[in-house]
C-alpha cells in the first residue's frame, strides 16, 4: 500500500485551489467589514451630482481596506496548513491606514472635482474639448491611484515618494498600466450592465488580478527601489 508523506499534506492542486478559495473569501469579507459604514452610506445616497462630495466621504474607507487586501493577497499562501489570512489583513490595515488615506484622500478629493464639473460642463462655459480632457484627466488618476495603492500595500515609502513613483510607472509600465486600465473597464462595463454592488462584491479577485498585472511595477521597485 502506497503512503503519503506528511510533508506533501496541503500542496497538492485541490489544496492549493482551496487555500486560494478560502484566502479570497476572508479577504473579501474582512474588506467589506472594514468598509462597510462607507459602503452602507455610499449605497443610501441618491444618484444626484450635488451628492458627489458625500461620495467621496463614503468611499475614504476604501483605501485603507483596499491596501490590507493586497498586502493579505500578495501574502497568501498556497499551502492549506499555513493559512493566516486575516492575520495578515489587519497586520496591512495597521501597516497601510495611514499612508494610504494620504494618497487616497487627495485622489477622491481631484476626482471628485473632475466628476462635478462634467456634470455642470454646460454652466461651466468651457469648450467642449475640455470635457475630453477632463475625462482623461480622471482615468488617469484612477490609474495612478491603482499603482499607488499596490505600492502603499507593498512597500513602506514616503507618501510623496509612493506618489512620484506611482506617476512614473504610469509610463515606465505600460503593461502594468493597461493590465490596471483594462480591469477598470471591465469593471465599469460590468457595474452599468449588472450591478453597482459588483465592485464590492468582486473585489478580492479584482484586486488580486491587479496584483498579478503591477507584478512588473512590484519588481522594479523592489529591485531598484529599495535597499
């Protein structure tokens, strides 16, 4: 009769695809859990333009607990017997609250007026090409936001340094950057056809598909970044 060693216990590909299961689920319930007075608040307003700026008030939690999720995703493990997920979400959250509302903050605050202006353009009586611009604009914030989260969640720069490097990968990665612009769209695409709740719904594995697409924007930092 043929044994199994001890030490194969937890590794196999259904262990694996388990663990990876299980790791997804804690981190996407401990990410609503931690958001969720912003969510709850998000969801309650009307979907008016002079309700923007409590928007932006509703998603500040975001940041924070989208920071514990990558660093929890990028710490996973395959092996079901050294599962620590939510050990590892709230070493982020303590690791990461800070740094990230700095950068998180001023984000929502730039979108926020990018958003308001679009849907006052015409008492604005700015030329049409602005609205173009200022569309850009904001898709590029978003962008720059997405690499500067994962390296909010990774690394321990300075607010200011995370920011520049943020924008430099924004060129520097341009594989990084499409990998992040196309889940925007398909999250976009698939909020208007299905659901608004499905960015909250999906965000573990969306973040987790952001961490595999930052993977060359990760490795250049830590290479030429870092100590």
């Amino acid at each position: 009769m043929s044994t199994v060693r001890a030490d194969a216990f937890g590794t196999g590909p259904l262990s694996r695809a388990a663990a990876l299961i299980h790791t997804l689920v804690t981190v996407e319930t401990l990410l609503l859990l931690t958001a969720a007075p912003g969510l709850a608040g998000l969801f309650l307003l009307a979907p008016e333009p002079a309700n923007l700026p409590l928007a932006a008030l509703c998603l500040l939690p975001l940041g924070p607990s989208a920071t514990a999720a990558l660093y929890a995703l990028h710490h996973r493990s395959g092996d079901l017997t050294e599962l620590r997920p939510a050990r590892a979400f709230l070493r982020g959250w303590r690791l990461g609250a800070g740094p990230a509302l700095k950068l998180w903050a001023p984000l929502l605050a730039w979108l926020t007026v990018i958003a308001f202006t679009l849907t006052h353009f015409p008492a604005t009586g700015l030329p049409g090409w602005w609205a173009s611009l200022l569309a850009v604009t904001g898709v590029g914030g978003l962008l720059w936001g997405a690499h500067a989260l994962v390296l909010t969640a990774l690394f321990a720069f300075r607010a200011r340094d995370t920011a520049r490097l943020a924008a430099y990968f924004l060129v520097k990665q341009p594989r990084a950057t499409l990998g992040a612009l196309s889940l925007l769209i398909l999250t976009a695409a698939g909020t208007a056809l299905l659901t608004e709740a499905l960015p909250a719904l999906l965000a573990a594995p969306l973040l987790l598909s952001l961490l595999h697409a930052g993977r060359p924007v990760i490795e250049e930092t830590r290479e030429h970044f870092t100590a």
